[in-house]
C-alpha cells in the first residue's frame, strides 16, 4: 500500500507544480493576448480577459509589471478611472531598469495619465516633460507623451509654457489630421499667451487646410475660432461678418446658440446693449434645447451677459444673479467631485474582491495540500505498522521453531547426539542467520539470535557464539581464520580480529557493528588500527591485502 501511497505523493507533488508553471506560463498568454486586443481597440475585450487572472497567484515580477502595465492600457483605452492603478509606477521602474525602452516610456505616459486621474495635473505635466526631454528617443516614442502634455497643458490654460510641447508636436505628428489637431493646440497656446495675432494666422492657415481637403466639420470649427480670434482683437465688425458667414453657409447648424452668444459679446463691447440683449435671447432660446451639461456649459457664459446686461440697464450689480452662476458652478463640481469618488470606490472595491477571491483560492489550497498529506502519511503509518507487526510476528514464530528445534535436540535419545548435534550445527550456525540480524537489529531478532548462539554454549554478553563463527568462517572459507591466526594472532586483538572476519563474510561496518556491539566510529579507529599494525596503505583495501598474503 505505501508504493501506491509514495506514487499518489509524487503525482499530486508533480500535478501541483506543473499546475503552478502552466498558471504562470497560462498568465502571461492571457496577458499577452490582451495586449495585442488593447492595441487593435479592444479595451473591453481586453479587460474581460484580464478579468480571468488572479493577481496574488503571480510569482514573477516580469508578469505582475506586464499586467499592470496592461491593465492601466486598457483602463486609458476605456476612458475610465485609473484610481485602482497605482501600481504603474512599480511597472515604470521594472520595465526601466530592465532596458525595455518602448514598455518604460509608455508605463511613464500611463503614470502621467494615473497622477492627472488622482488630481495631481501639475505633476503628470512635469513627468512629461522630462519624457519629452529625452534625447536619442525616436520621435514615434515622444509623439503619445507629447500629445497628453499638450492636452493637459491646454487644460490648464497653459500659454507661453505649452506653445514649445505643441510645436513640436507639429513636427513629429505624421498623420496629417493629427498634425491639424496639434496646430489647433497651438492655437490655444498662442490665445492663452495672449497672442493673438500669431492665434489667428494659424487659424486662418488651418481654414484654408480644412476647405482644400474639404473637411467640413473641421472646417466649420476653424472658422468659429476665427470669429472669436476677431473679438479679441477688438474687431468686432469682423468678428459679426464672419459669424454672418458661417449662418450663410451652414443655416441650421449645432453651435448656433455659441455664435449667437459671440455676437452679443460684440454688441456689448461695442456699446449696443439692445443688439446684444437680442442676439442673447435668441442664444437663450437654442439652448432650452440643449441637453443638461451642454445647457449647463452655455449658461456659465451667459449669466456673467445677463449680470452686465442688467448692470447697463440699472446701474448696479444684482447679487442673485452672480450667486445663481456661482451654485450652478458648483453644482456641477460636486457632481464631478461625487463621480470621481464614486469611481474611487468601485477600483477600491474592485481590489478587494480580487483580494478576498486570492484569499479564498489560497486557503482552499493550504486545506487541500493538508487533506493530501494527511491522507498520505496516514496510509504509510499504517503500512508501516502493518509491516512492523508483520516482521515481529514471522520473528517470533522463527524463534519458536527454533525453540522446538532446541528442545527436540536435548529431549533426543543419547544415541542420536552426534547425528542431532551435526544437524544442529548445519541449520543453526550458518552465517546467513547471522548477517540477516545484522541487517535488521531489532530488539526481536538480536534475542532470537542470543538464544540459538547460546545453545550448546554460554556467549556471556555477546549476540554470537564467536568460537562457532570462526568455525563457520573456517568452513566456507578455507581456513581463512585459522591462517589469520597463524600469521598475525600476536599482533591483533580479539576485537580485530572479530572485524577482521565479519570483513571476510561480506559484513558491512553498520553490521559490523550490530554483530560486535560497538559503534560505527569504533569500528572505523579498528579499521585504522589494523591497517597501521599489519602495515596496510591508507588507500589499499584491507581483504586484498589479506588474501594475497595468507594464500602463501
């Protein structure tokens, strides 16, 4: 039962430990799967992949950095909170002191994007611009951080700081929409500089741009910001003109209430309130159609207009009005102060669950590892005792035959002594029996063979008979005792010469010293004692020695 029990040990033990290579080579296909969905626009598909990996069960480094890595993608891909991606810096510095360029510089655009989700604008702008710093980068690793830096510079009304990260996304930009976005950019960088006749040229450039390739929405945009470029620059007859134009052309269009609400803007500059009162009421009355955070956006612009209109007309400012615009501000900060926290919540108790499922995996495991084991070694102990029983069992019915042997030899007539006692000798004085309890000590079989040494004899506190053993040693091999003694007897002592012939039947130094009742470490400083005596080399075996010397 115990070879079944050792083979089942060994198999769980393999199953477990193949299990464990292919979880960890098995990850990193998923992983590596996912990647490439994430880089063919496949973000969800990506993340219900990534959904299958539990991030405790894994062992190296290159794999927890490759599925942060990947996750904070996707998460990117999806426009979705990366709160829940903290550990993209870990996957930044891994990836970076491993020399893996193209992973280090995109695990930096990711952590820039994890600090810009957790509030901390300013400090995904400076980790940007030290990636866009790099020299000996290719441009096709500096064109994504240089996006976001300008995005975000843009969101932070940046001027004079963004104008240099947005030309120079004008240069590496290869995809000709991308570099008419990038130019765009730049002119919001020029318009927060207060530039606005550099603003305007560009934009003037990019209308030209837009009607040649006849890209109409773009189009459309260009010529709205040249509209509002005018107003800036205090042309506000050129500014009306233009917005006239865009009516003319596109009638019905979207962003009608916006250019209604430039053109109120003129008015009011220019000193006509009453034109601007009508161009506002006709802006009010687009927006009422508006959906709410579009509407929300519109009347940020024209309540600070109602609050100048109606300090034209009355001379003072109205508190309510400028308080209204103030609650409608906040209001829709808190509602995106309550999102993000809400988005904060579902990563935090996205981890958890991920945790308390590891958890339970691991537990599950521990208690099915002890089940095995215990299985195991409850079946070997079993075995073992069944075994041990076994053996104590054939010892004993061995020594009661061996008993009645003994009795039927004393009980004998007399006259049948000499054939009884060669028989005796024959059966009980091989040295088989001998070396079998030299090989099993127990306590059972050193006491059956005291009790066959001593018949016939008192052996004292010896476990053999040793006068018969040499007799015995005689026998089978041709007088090998008595040429020992003949030859060295002055010179060895009883114990030596004990070892000396356990060594000429094959007995090993752990039988040796079962048969002698000594240790191991004695038999080895006897060993030492005999060769020194009978002037053996340390290196020569003693039985050859012996051999070739007694066979003369």
């Amino acid at each position: 039962m115990v070879k079944y029990g050792y083979i089942l040990l060994i198999m769980a033990a393999v199953l477990l430990l193949s299990a464990c290579g292919r979880s960890q080579k098995g990850y990193d296909r998923v992983i590596s799967d996912a990647e490439r969905v994430v880089e063919s626009h496949g973000a969800d598909s990506a993340m219900a992949m990534l959904e299958q990996i539990d991030p405790a069960d894994m062992k190296h480094d290159s794999l927890r950095a490759k599925y942060v890595y990947v996750t904070a993608l996707a998460h990117v891909r999806q426009n979705r909170s990366m709160v829940g991606d903290s550990l993209i810096g870990m996957a930044h510095e891994y990836y970076r002191s491993h020399g893996d360029l193209q992973r280090s510089m995109r695990c930096a655009l990711l952590t820039a994007w994890y600090r810009f989700w957790t509030d901390d604008t300013p400090g995904a702008i400076a980790m940007l611009d030290s990636l866009t710093r790099l020299e000996g980068v290719a441009d096709s690793l500096i064109v994504e951080p240089l996006r976001l830096r300008v995005l975000l510079g843009a969101s932070q009304y940046q001027g004079e700081d963004n104008i240099a990260p947005a030309k120079r996304l004008v240069e590496v930009e290869t995809d000709s929409l991308r570099r008419m976005e990038a130019q765009y950019c730049l002119v919001s960088a020029y318009e927060y500089a207060g530039c606005m006749d550099t603003a305007l040229v560009i934009t003037e450039g990019l209308i030209d741009l837009a009607r040649e390739n006849g890209m109409g929405d773009k189009h459309f945009i260009f010529e709205a910001e040249r509209a509002q470029l005018l107003s800036e620059l205090g042309r506000y007859d050129e500014s009306n003109k233009a917005i006239d134009e865009i009516f003319r052309k596109a009638p019905g269009n979207g962003a009608s209430y916006i250019l209604y609400m430039f053109k109120a803007f003129n008015h009011f500059n220019k000193g006509e309130t009453a034109a601007a009162l009508r161009h506002l009421s006709l802006a009010d009355s687009l927006s009422a159609e508006l959906g709410h955070y579009e509407d929300m956006y519109y009347q940020s612009y024209s309540r600070v207009l109602h609050t100048v209109a109606d300090y034209s007309a009355n001379g003072k400012l109205s508190l309510s009005l400028v308080a209204q615009n103030n609650n409608r501000q906040q209001e829709y900060f808190n509602r995106l102060q309550a999102s993000q926290w809400e988005s904060e919540r579902s990563a935090l108790k996205s981890e958890s669950r991920s945790l308390l499922r590891a958890e339970s995996k691991r537990k599950t495991i521990v208690i099915l590892v002890i089940i095995l084991v215990s299985v195991i070694v409850t079946g070997s102990l079993v075995f073992i005792i069944k075994r041990r029983r076994r053996r104590e069992l054939e010892g004993e019915e061995r020594a009661e035959a061996l008993q009645k042997m003994v009795d039927e030899f004393r009980n004998a007539p007399k006259e049948s002594c000499r054939d009884s006692d060669t028989l005796r000798r024959a059966m009980l004085q091989q040295l088989g029996i001998v070396k079998m309890v030299a090989e099993t000590p127990t306590e059972q079989n050193r006491e059956m063979l005291r009790r066959i040494s001593s018949i016939g004899a008192e052996i004292g506190d010896n476990l053999v008979n040793w006068h018969n053993l040499y007799d015995v040693i005689d026998n089978l091999y041709s007088g090998f005792y008595t040429r020992l003694r003949e030859r060295y007897g002055e010179l060895l002592t009883e114990k030596e010469t004990q070892i000396i012939v356990l060594m000429a039947a094959g007995f090993s130094t752990k039988e040796m010293s079962v048969v002698t009742s000594q240790t191991t470490a004695t038999i080895y400083v006897r060993k030492s004692a005999i060769r020194r005596k009978l002037g053996i080399a340390e290196k020569e075996d003693i039985m050859a020695f012996l051999r070739r010397e007694l066979a003369g």
